[in-house]
C-alpha cells in the first residue's frame, strides 16, 4: 500500500558543509561536512524581506562544534536535489549561521547535542554592516537596482514589476543600510493603478526580486491545472489516492487574519486626511482619502477582475447616518519645502495636491491584503517542480460548509480562488518536505 510519504521523499540533501575564515577558508580540506548531522532545515520566504532566512537542526556527536569555536560568522553551503537517478539539483545556497539559538542534549549520555542554528543570506548580513549616503536621481526602481548591484553585489528580478510613476525626483539617502534604503525608495513608489511595490526573494534563485501587487496578480496561478483542494474527509483518505492527487491535497487551512475591518479603519485605510505644509510657498493643502475610489481604481485597471466582487471594504458600511468612508479616523501631516533640488522633486514632493494621497493609497492597499489571509499547509513538491515561490499566484479549492445536497455552491468562497502567495516556510526533515504558505486575495471566489 502506499503511504503519504511516498508522496514527500522527493528530495535529498546532497552536500552541507561549514566553512570560515578561522578554520582556513573554503578549501575542501576546511570544510566541516555536516550532510549526515542535518535532523531539519526550515527556509523562510517573505515578501516583505529581500533575503532568505531560516534554522537549520544539526546532530552533534563528535564535539565539532565546539571544536570550530563558533562565532556566529561561520557559513553553511546547502545543496538539495530531486530524489531520482539524475539527482539534479533543485537549490544550492550559502547562508550565514548568525546565532546558536538552542542547544539540547540529545542522548542519556549526555555525550551528544543538537544546536538550533539561525541562518541567513549573505547579503541580508553584508548590508546590515554599512551605512550608505548618496544624492539619486533616477527613477525609483533603477536607483533600487543600482544599490543592490553596487552595495550587495546582487542582481534585481523586475520580471514581476510594472513601470513606476513616481518621476523627477532627487533623493539624498539618509545614512541607511543599503536594504534599509531599498525599502524606503519601495515605500514612496507606486504603480499607475496606485498598488505598491515588493522587495523580496526566493529559495529558488540567488536574486533580489522586485515587483508590484498589480503585476503580480496578472500572473496565472502555477497550479491553475491541478488546483490544491480542502476537504477534511479527503484528508482522511488521503492513502487511497494517487501520489499527484497527494501533492495536491491540501493538509490543514486556517484563517490567519480575517476580516477586520474595525483595524482596517482605525489605520486609516477607510478614509483619512492627507495635509501638507509647503514651507517654501506658504501653502497649505488638504485631500481626503477615500477606499471607495481606490477600489473603483483597481477595477477600472484590472487588478479586480470584472467578474468578481471585492472582500475588502463593504463600501455601503454606514455609522451615524454617513458612510464611514467620509470619516477621518486618521488625519496625517506633512512638512515640504518645494524648489529644494530646483526643479526636481524630492522624496515627498507632488506637484498636484490630489497626489498627496497616493501615499495613503499605498499604504491601504497594503493593508487590503491583510484582510483576507490564510495559512496553509501542502506537501511541498509541487513547490519544488514548478519553482513557485512568494510573489505568485496559486489556486485552492475548498469544500462548502453548505450541507444541502441540493446546493449549487461547491466550494467555499471565502476560502476558494486564486490566492497570492505572501510567506512561505519550508521545513525539510527526513526526506519529508512540507510548505506553509500565508495567501490571500481581494475578491471572492
């Protein structure tokens, strides 16, 4: 009979090993080979970081640890493959081991541990290191580019980005860490349909990937042949089916944040007041921000499909005889001083007072996909094979709680759709892989 880990031994580690200056460097004859001593290895994927992080569980019986005097500056080369005769590789990556975050003795002897280690991109600790100062001029995706290739020597992804239309600016980079600044400039840049930018990274490739939430919503889902399908009783069952169907029969879903609207308002992202002091005119301006017509916005350009409803704001909501959305539960204030670069503006700089609140169109949007998330847990080979990753879309189909047979309504719409990807964590542990993924959506079903 076959078993649900049929299904998940589809990997294996093929190298590991430890490296660092004081042990010599990374000659074959310094490394410490920890292949065998690996008991788990979780990868962290986010959008909201440009790195991968992660812990890896490693088995020491030989006292190397504490013979390589661990200093939280050592490196781990991972090297993973299919599970076939051709062994190819499916992802090799060096990490910084940052940290020795636990350490239990794993025997009655006592002669015998296993550490917890945190791990971490190379770049992600190569930037923490510096501070960075410069005048940019370029638009807002380029200047990205710039700083990831000169400060971190690393490629940028735009294959998931629609062109900016933040124009004309002059920056002076405040003496940020060189991600610190790539965050900022994403930040103040936004798409023609107002939908923010992501900076983030993948276990897939070694690049630095940046995109928008519009351009990344066009994207068809990687599994829109063979959907992910919740169903407890199909959980249950899961040994009488065939290992495709296994890859794709989805473990445990839970709602993760839902539906708060009272958090979605207080922020500000209902309706709020955008003021702004120009200090060289003497002008004062004010625009009202309202959800109504960012959802009208992402409707007219797309990013809403015209044949679905939109589950983030009821916009007929009202309190007190007014609609919630001509209320300010936020009021905002910003100080600006026009003419600073001459005619080039500066970071926060508009030159029509309606622009202003793009930034708060920015920031709702954001708080938009909060709304509506789930956490997920599927085998993770189909990760794997079809190299998805945060940043993409994917399917899941889940079965109605309506128990009328009669019922038209198969699957749940809440629950059911194609769904962004936000945060993966894959653990990997005795050929087993599983993927929690964190999803969510802006429409029902």
């Amino acid at each position: 009979m076959s078993t649900q880990n049929d299904n998940q031994s589809q990997y294996k580690i093929t190298q590991a090993y430890i490296t660092s200056e004081g042990m010599g460097g990374d000659d074959a004859g310094n490394r410490i080979n920890v292949n065998p001593n690996i008991v788990e290895l979780v990868f962290f994927e986010s959008l909201e970081k440009p790195y991968i992080s992660g812990q890896v569980a490693i088995s020491d019986d030989q006292g190397f640890v504490d013979g390589m005097g661990f200093s939280g500056t050592e490196r781990i080369f991972i090297e993973m493959a299919s599970e076939d005769k051709t062994l190819v590789p499916v992802m090799s990556r060096t990490f910084i081991m940052t940290s020795i975050d636990q350490v239990i003795k794993s025997n009655d002897a006592g002669q015998a541990s296993i550490y917890l280690f945190t791990i971490m991109d190379e770049h992600a600790v190569l930037s923490k290191s510096k501070k960075i100062s410069r005048t940019i001029s370029d638009t807002l995706e380029k200047e990205i580019t710039k700083i990831c290739g000169q400060d971190l020597n690393k490629d940028v992804d735009l294959s998931y980005l629609n062109p900016t239309v933040q124009n004309n600016i002059t920056v002076l980079v405040p003496y940020l860490n060189p991600l610190e600044a790539c965050d900022w400039l994403r930040d103040r840049a936004t798409t023609v349909s107002g939908c923010p930018l992501f900076l983030y990274a993948s276990i897939h490739d070694t690049n630095i990937r940046l995109g928008s939430l519009d351009k990344m919503l066009e994207q068809s889902p990687w599994n829109s042949e063979l959907p992910y399908l919740y169903s407890p009783a199909n959980v249950k069952q899961t040994e009488a089916k065939s290992p495709l169907h296994r890859t794709f029969q989805v473990q445990t879903m839970r709602a993760a944040k839902l539906q708060n609207t009272l958090k979605q308002m207080i922020s500000g992202g209902v309706g709020a007041m955008y003021n702004n002091t120009n200090l060289n005119t003497g002008q004062i301006s004010s625009a009202h921000f309202d959800v109504r017509k960012t959802l009208k916005n992402l409707s007219n350009s797309g990013v809403i499909p015209d044949e679905k409803l939109q589950n983030v704001y009821p916009e007929e909501f009202v309190l007190n005889n007014k609609n919630v959305a001509d209320e300010n539960a936020r009021v905002y204030h910003q100080i600006t001083s026009t003419g600073t670069y001459g005619t080039k503006k500066s970071y926060h700089d508009e030159l029509k007072e309606s622009s202003f609140t793009n930034k708060l169109v920015n920031r709702s949007i954001r708080n938009m996909l909060y709304k509506n998330q789930f956490e997920v847990t599927v085998p993770g080979a189909g990760f794997i094979v079809s190299k998805a990753s945060v940043g993409d879309v994917v399917t899941i189909q889940t079965i109605s709680d309506d128990g009328d047979p009669e019922s038209t309504e198969a699957f749940d719409n809440l629950r059911t759709g194609d769904f962004l990807i936000y945060n993966t964590r894959h653990t990997f542990k005795n050929t087993r892989h599983d993927v929690v993924m964190t999803v969510c959506k802006l429409v029902r079903g």
